[in-house]
C-alpha cells in the first residue's frame, strides 16, 4: 500500500510539472513568447523567480523588486533584454553569455545583451547579478 501512495504521489508531482512547464499557445495554436528568470541561492543551487508578473507579454516589465539573477531562459520571443534600472532605463542593459558545451550559432558565442530562444543565457558563472526591468519584443 505504501508503494502504491509514493508512486501516486510521484505521478501527481510529474503531471504537475510537465503542465507548467508546456508551451502556451494562444487561441489559433501559435506558440506565444515566455521568459523564466533563474538565481542561484545559498546552497549553490539554481532556483526560478516564481513571482514574476507579465512573464508572457512582450514591452518592458519591471521586476516586483530588485532581483537577483543568474540565468534567463527565453522561449518564443524574437529576443528579451535585461535591465539593472527600473523601466528599461537606457544604459542599463545587462549582458550575459551562452553557456553550453557546444556553442553552434556564432551570435553566442560572445557576451551580448540581446537574448535570444534558449534557456543558458548566464549573467554571472558564479552567482548572481541584481536586476530590475525585461524587455521582450515578438
């Protein structure tokens, strides 16, 4: 019986991730933009800001407050850009690099401030960096 709850209570936990983290899709099936935004917490370990608002419209959002950030992850947007000021303040675009083993596309290859699809933009390798805008554009 007990076997029986653990994996009841595995297959709710599974099902409960596997529908927050499928794509959305608006009303005629065309997959809309989401940005997801990562910091590393004490333990080392990479966590996601569960608390942000407007994660799926494009324009500039400001961050609920000044947050820290290790990594962002973009999905269908043309390109999102991070801002150490409130209200995408000119001047403060924050850069960040693709970090993966294997780096096909030159465009990430070096730091930019322009992020495109893909979960392993990082601003920092070892911690965090302190945000407080996004700006997506479709």
């Amino acid at each position: 019986m007990r076997i029986f709850i653990i994996l009841a209570i595995a297959g709710l936990l599974v099902a409960c991730a596997s529908s927050s983290t499928s794509s959305t899709s608006g009303p005629d099936g065309v997959s809309k933009g989401k940005i997801r935004f990562y910091r590393v917490n004490d333990l080392g370990q990479q966590t996601i800001l569960s608390v942000v608002k407007d994660t799926d419209k494009t324009g500039c959002h400001n961050l609920f407050k000044k947050s820290r950030l290790h990594r962002i992850a973009v999905t269908g947007f043309q390109y999102c850009e991070v801002f150490a000021e409130k209200n995408c303040k000119t001047g403060s675009k924050l850069s960040a690099q693709w970090l993966a083993k294997k780096v096909k596309s030159e465009d990430k290859k070096q730091p930019t401030t322009t992020f495109t699809k893909g979960s392993r933009w990082v601003f920092d390798r070892g911690g965090n960096i302190r945000a407080h805008s996004w700006r997506c554009v479709e």
